[in-house]
C-alpha cells in the first residue's frame, strides 16, 4: 500500500514585474498540482496515524513564498500499482511512464 498526497499549486503573477520594493502585487492564478507517494511497507495504518504522518511529509511538499505556492489539499491509501491520471496518460500515448510520481522518504531528526 501507498499513501498519495495531491497538492494545488499557485503562481503570483503580480511577482513577475515586482522590483522588491514595498508590498508585493498579489494576482495568484491556480496552475494545477502535483502528486507524491509514499510508501505504507504493506500495513495499513489507522487514519489518525496517516494524518500525522501526512503532516510530518508536509514540510517536503509545501512551499509559500511571493511568487509560488504549493499546498496539500487531500491524501489517500492506494495499492502498490496504482497510477495517476499523469502516469496512465504516459503509457497510453507514449508506451512508458517518463515522469513517476515523487517518492517521499520521512527524513531522520537531526
């Protein structure tokens, strides 16, 4: 089993012509989302479990600066051959899957 996470990304368009100075222009427009996986090690864990472990993966996924965001905006338990909508597009129009979903590793506390 593998736990996916989908985020939503956004662009500030209003950072593209900002020269630094004062507040930055905040046009954001919507520009899709990524997945990433992570692997369960064949147990399912209890949704408790996967909500803290969702949270202890956020801080490799989520960035919020002037002219990019990227947040999680939903998570599921899928089995080891599941494919993304992406990945199952590449196989039906190009025969291989180039572009794999990002695989998530917890890192170790320093």
């Amino acid at each position: 089993m593998k736990l996916m996470i989908t985020t939503q990304v956004e662009e500030n368009y209003g950072a593209h012509d900002w020269d630094g100075t004062g507040t930055c222009p905040q046009y954001w427009k919507f520009k899709g989302g990524n997945d990433y996986s992570y692997a369960l090690g064949g147990h399912l864990r209890n949704s408790e479990t996967l909500s803290e472990l969702v949270q202890a993966l956020r801080g490799q996924i989520e960035e919020d600066s002037v002219g990019y965001r990227e947040y999680i905006i939903g998570w599921s338990v899928e089995s080891d051959d599941y494919l993304t909508d992406f990945e199952r597009s590449q196989l039906e129009y190009e025969g291989k899957i180039t572009y794999r979903t990002r695989e998530l590793k917890l890192l170790e506390a320093a």
